[in-house]
C-alpha cells in the first residue's frame, strides 16, 4: 500500500509539484475515506508551466467530486439498491462510489475508468477502506452480466452524452448522479432527487455546480431525501 501511495503522489506531482496524498473522511459518509489532494494545496502557487500541465494532465482522482459523495451517500443509506448485486462504477475516478457499493454488499463491484492513474487510486482507496474491486478500463471488460451501472461526474462534457443508452444496454438499471447537467435528455432515465454537496478538497465551485441530481434507469425508487 505504502508503494502505491509514493507511486501515484510522485504521478500528481509531475502536474502539480507541491501535491500531498492524504485520507480525508468524507463529511457525508464519513465511514468512506480516500487519499486525495492535501486540502492547503493553493492553486495560486502554480507556475505556468504548472498550469498548463495540469490542463493537458487532469488528475481527476485527487478530488471526491460533488456528485460522486451525493452518490455514494445515497448508497450507503440505501444499501439494497445494490445489495447481493454486480455493480460496475463507471468513470470511476477516486473509486468513492465503487467503495460505497463493496460497503453497502454489492456482490463484484467494478471501477471501471479509461485513467490508469485512476484505476491505482482505485486500488489504493479500496485497501484504505478494506474492500475489494475489480478494477476495470471499460465496461466491454466485464465478462459478468450486469445488474448495474452506478455513474458520477462524467457528463460534464456533453459529448459524453451518448453514453446514456449505452448504460442501459450494459445493465438493467442505472443510478446516475450529475452537478452540471441541467436537463436529462434521454427519457429513459427520471429525476430522483436534488442533493447540496462540494468538492473535496473544496474548490469554492459556483453554487449550481453545488446541487447534485440524482436520476435512475429501471426499476430503481425515489429516495427518502437527505439534508
């Protein structure tokens, strides 16, 4: 474990040189916590040519995004959505989700995500919370059937947008949680529930990007909302 952390702290610090893995209890579901970005890190502090290394080298797995937290919660507080299931995170990133699927008794959860740097913070968030995760680049990967697909985060992008179907034509239901999509245009999927969260570490986003959606494919009910 002590190998994996030194490996991926020296990868973030080949875009950010002062960057610290550190385990950081998440505030809304503090029986999760992952290595992220020391939270004193300033962005202010970045040269240029730190800058623009970041931009062509995002580390996405530093962060817990808002909606990934928002998902996992909803999860832990209702386990049977995933309980006894296969389950693969998509767009994996820190692995919050995936964890919080092992956590709440999915059968095999995968952490599905085309980043190898991702795919090892996987790994090493997964040993922090002592689960287990088949750790995955694609779903195309995954020889299993399916009983869902769990999502957070990547429809930031409206070219990822297509992706939608093709959830559903990996698994009979999909949980899918987003800050930046305003309006769900496939009708396949309804509006669950609106949630306030943040970044971790805090990157003092907009206010709109604080308000997480929660939406479902299948034969997945509303939650019981939280605070």
């Amino acid at each position: 474990m002590q190998a994996l952390h030194a490996s991926l702290q020296a990868r973030a610090r080949q875009a950010l040189r002062a960057a610290r893995l550190e385990p950081l209890a998440l505030p809304q579901c503090p029986t999760v916590r992952l290595y992220l970005l020391n939270a004193d890190f300033s962005s202010a502090a970045l040269s240029p040519a730190e800058i623009e290394a970041a931009m062509h080298m995002p580390c996405y797995w530093l962060f817990c995004w808002a909606s990934g937290q928002v998902l996992a919660r909803h999860i832990l507080e209702h386990p049977d959505t995933v309980r006894g299931k296969a389950v693969a995170d998509f767009g994996a990133g820190s692995g919050v989700v995936a964890i919080a699927c092992a956590l709440a008794g999915a059968r095999t959860v995968y952490a599905c995500d085309i980043d190898p740097d991702s795919r090892d913070a996987c790994e090493l968030n997964a040993r922090l919370n002592g689960v287990h995760l088949q750790v995955v680049s694609t779903l195309d990967e995954i020889a299993e059937p399916l009983d869902l697909v769990a999502v957070a985060d990547v429809l930031y992008d409206r070219d990822n947008l297509p992706l939608l179907p093709l959830f559903l034509r990996h698994a009979p239901q999909v949980l899918l949680a987003d800050s930046r999509l305003r309006n769900m245009p496939d009708t396949s999927y309804r509006l669950l529930g609106e949630y306030d969260s943040c970044t971790l570490p805090d990157l003092d986003e907009h206010a709109e990007f604080r308000r997480v959606r929660i939406y479902g494919a299948g034969a997945i009910e509303a939650p019981a909302a939280f605070a």
